[in-house]
C-alpha cells in the first residue's frame, strides 16, 4: 500500500475498498490522532476493520525496524514497501518543545564531503506522503511535536514538489495544524531550488549548509558549489530574504583544521554582509569513513572570538543524539532489521 496521506478521500477509497468517502476521512483522522491500527478505529464498521486489518496490517505505508535513544534524541529508521529505508529522528530542547527532523530522499545526490548520507548516493525521492509518515511516526513516540527541519536524508529542495506538498499537508488545519513558520527548510545552496521557493512566498523558514565562504574550499567539499558559487547563492538569498523579510540560518559545519582559521571568519562575515542571517557553529560530528576530524576546544573558541569580534550573529550548536548516529550529517541507512509495526 502507498501512504494515503496527501490522497483526496476518492484516491483513499479506491486504495482501501470502501464504501464512502466519509470512511476515508475516518482513518485520516485516527493517523492525526496517532492510531494506526484498523482495529482501534470504532468508528468504521467491525468487518471492514478486521478486513483493513488483515489485508493492510497498518494504515501506514512505512514500518519502524529500529528505534534509537540518546540524550533524549529519538531516531527512527522506516522502511517502505519497496524495501527503501530512510531515518528520521525526533529533538527535544530540554524544555518541552520538540522538533522532527524528516528526510525527503532516500540517500542524496548532492555527495557533501562531510555528510554520511552523501556517501550513499540518491536511491530514490520520497513521495509526499511517505514524508509525512514519519511526522505521524515521530508524533506517535508520545509528545506533541511543534516544529519541523527537513534536514534529514536527502536534499529537500532536489525534491521539490513532494517537500511543498508534504508541507501543505502537515500545515492543513483539519490535520496536523503545524504552523508554516515553524518548518525549516534546508538546503546545501540548490540556487534554483532557493528561487523556486521564493516565488512560492510561503512563509516556511530557510537553513543554508554554508560550511564555507570560500570558493575554493566549498567547491571541494561541497560539489554543489561547482554548479552555483557563492556569490549566486548570495544573490538567491538576498531575493528570498527581500521576498520573506525573514532571518536566515547559515549552517556551518566546523571541520578540525578546514574552515576554522581567521581568514574564514573573515571570508563568513564578508558573506554575511547585508543578510539577516544567524550563523550556527556546528562542530562536526565525526564518521569515521569521512576522513575529517572533529575540532578541538581550542579551534571551536577561537573561531567564535573571530566571529564576536567581527561582530558576526551566531550561535553554536553541541549536536544532540551523537552516540545513535542521529546528529547532523549522520544519517544513513544499512539496516535490515524485522518490522516491528509501531515506534
Ligand atoms: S549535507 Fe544534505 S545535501 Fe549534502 S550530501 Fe548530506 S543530505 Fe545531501
């Protein structure tokens, strides 16, 4: 079975043999509330839930094989009904606010030197629907989640038409209701990506995975930046920021002894000059394959008295869930685990 969210009803009793379209709204709003099991949906008739329930098991397309906790980071790995797994993993800020962090492809295209998921090359795109899934998944751990970061697998604007329709739908007010503001979208520079969204002017937030303000070194670890230098990623932003009068976030991602020098902190807040954009300091997760090294306490504060004193607004971020792999830049999938049906 194919996810059924972002289905019209008809679409969704054609699927599932219903009878009416009423039905199809029935089961929608049991995957709102957090039930998946037919069974439990007494709204329906008895035989067509144990019908539904025999021949679908679940009104999830996806299936949790594996479940990892750390630092009350929550990762999940989902496997769809071609055997496609992606991860996708739940944040929690320590005072009650949660944060799901959805992947939009399985593996990635874009081969960004210092990110696991990039070494697995794109499998396929994610449909809306099964973007969506791992929203109702994560929801389903037990917490109500407010926020939303495509910065899972993949590159969300690569993948452009399931990204925004999976937006609309965790938006719509009759389902999950979550504020458009509240949903960041990230992006390694995909410039025409980044124009395509501004002219959508839909007040979702944008994340940029800078890494570095020099050309030279971007180009070498992140390909995109052959394709589209940063000076016209610049301009796309300086659009977007005109279209949306909203801050940006450039993700940094510190790598021991790459882009942690003076002259980076210079070349950063050259880029920085005329956006509204906070920069987050991330000091790399290491993987062990990558070939990069983690920087030392000593790189990380020098870099940022660099940045105070050229008065760049940043903020740094200790990634959470490092010991699952759940932090950023880490996701990727290998497992071949059972279905274990609910997170
Ligand atoms: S950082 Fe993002 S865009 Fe780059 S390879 Fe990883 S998932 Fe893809």
């Amino acid at each position: 079975m194919e996810s059924l969210f972002c289905r019209n009803d008809r679409e969704i009793m054609e699927e599932l043999g219903l009878d009416k379209p009423f039905q199809a709204r029935i089961i929608m709003q049991n995957l709102v509330k957090g039930t998946a099991d037919f069974n439990a949906m007494t709204s329906l008739p008895k035989a067509m839930r144990e019908r539904l329930s025999s021949e679908y098991g679940s009104a999830l397309s996806g299936c949790v094989i594996r479940k990892e906790e750390a630092d009350s980071t929550v990762k999940l790995a989902v496997r769809f009904p071609d055997g496609a797994i992606i991860e996708c993993v739940r944040l929690s800020d320590g005072s009650g606010r949660y944060t799901a962090c959805l992947s939009s492809q399985v593996g990635c295209a874009m081969g960004c030197a210092f990110c696991r998921t990039g070494t697995m090359g794109l499998i396929r795109n994610l449909t809306a629907g099964e973007i969506v899934e791992q929203f109702a998944l994560l929801g389903m751990l037990g917490e109500r989640i407010s926020h939303i970061v495509f910065m899972g697998m993949g590159e969300a604007l690569a993948n452009f038409t399931s990204a925004m329709d999976a937006i609309q739908e965790l938006h719509r007010e009759d389902g999950f209701g979550i504020s458009m503001r509240k949903m960041t979208i990230s992006t390694c520079g995909l410039v025409p990506g980044i124009r395509r969204l501004t002219e959508l002017d839909i007040p979702v937030r944008l994340a940029v995975s800078l890494v570095s303000a020099d050309d030279a070194v971007r180009s070498r670890i992140m390909r995109i930046n052959r394709a589209y230098p940063l000076s016209e990623l610049k301009a796309a932003l300086m659009t977007f920021q005109h279209h949306q009068d909203k801050r940006l976030t450039l993700e940094y991602c510190m790598l021991g002894g790459v882009n942690t020098s003076r002259e980076s902190a210079e070349e950063l807040a050259s880029f920085c000059r005329g956006l509204d954009a906070l920069v987050n300091l991330i000091p790399w997760n290491p993987v062990p394959e990558l070939g990069f090294t983690a920087p030392s306490e000593n790189e990380i504060r020098g870099f940022e008295r660099e940045l105070k004193a050229l008065r760049v607004n940043y903020t740094i971020r200790r990634s959470k869930g490092q010991g699952i792999s759940g932090a950023c830049g880490q996701l990727a999938t290998e497992t071949r685990s059972p279905c274990k049906n609910k997170p």
